[in-house]
C-alpha cells in the first residue's frame, strides 16, 4: 500500500487536523520528531494511533508532511 496522497488530499487532511485533534499540525510534527527512533512510515504512523488515539488518515499525513519537511531540511 501507498503511503503517498495526492498534493490536494494531503493538504486538505493537514487542514482538517487541528480541529478534529485539537492540535496544530507544528505540534504533531514535533510530537513525531521526539518520538521513538522509528524507521519505517507505518511504524511511525501506527506508534500515533496507538500512542495519541489519532485515526489512520491524520496519523499518515502527519508523518507524511513530517517526511516531506525532514527531506526538504536535508536538502538546504
């Protein structure tokens, strides 16, 4: 199975965060970010819905955007 949404998908679910968590997505990256050391994206995606309760498709755009921020850093 594909980890990878749409450009528009992603961005719309990204948007819909906040409210349906009650967090920022900036929050949720971090949350990522000073998790465990998980290599795999479902490993990351499933220690979210296990550890935060977050449903499969947030849970996968977060560490999607996560990824997409992480490579762009290791470009500049």
């Amino acid at each position: 199975m594909s980890h990878v949404f749409s450009d528009e998908t992603h961005r719309n679910m990204l948007s819909r965060i906040p409210h349906c968590t009650g967090r920022e997505v900036a929050e949720w990256l971090r949350t990522v970010e000073e998790g465990p050391s998980l290599f795999r994206f479902e490993e990351k995606v499933s220690w979210l819905r296990g550890e935060h309760n977050l449903a499969y498709g947030h849970a996968k755009a977060i560490v999607h955007e996560y990824d997409l921020q992480r490579a762009a850093r290791k470009l500049r």
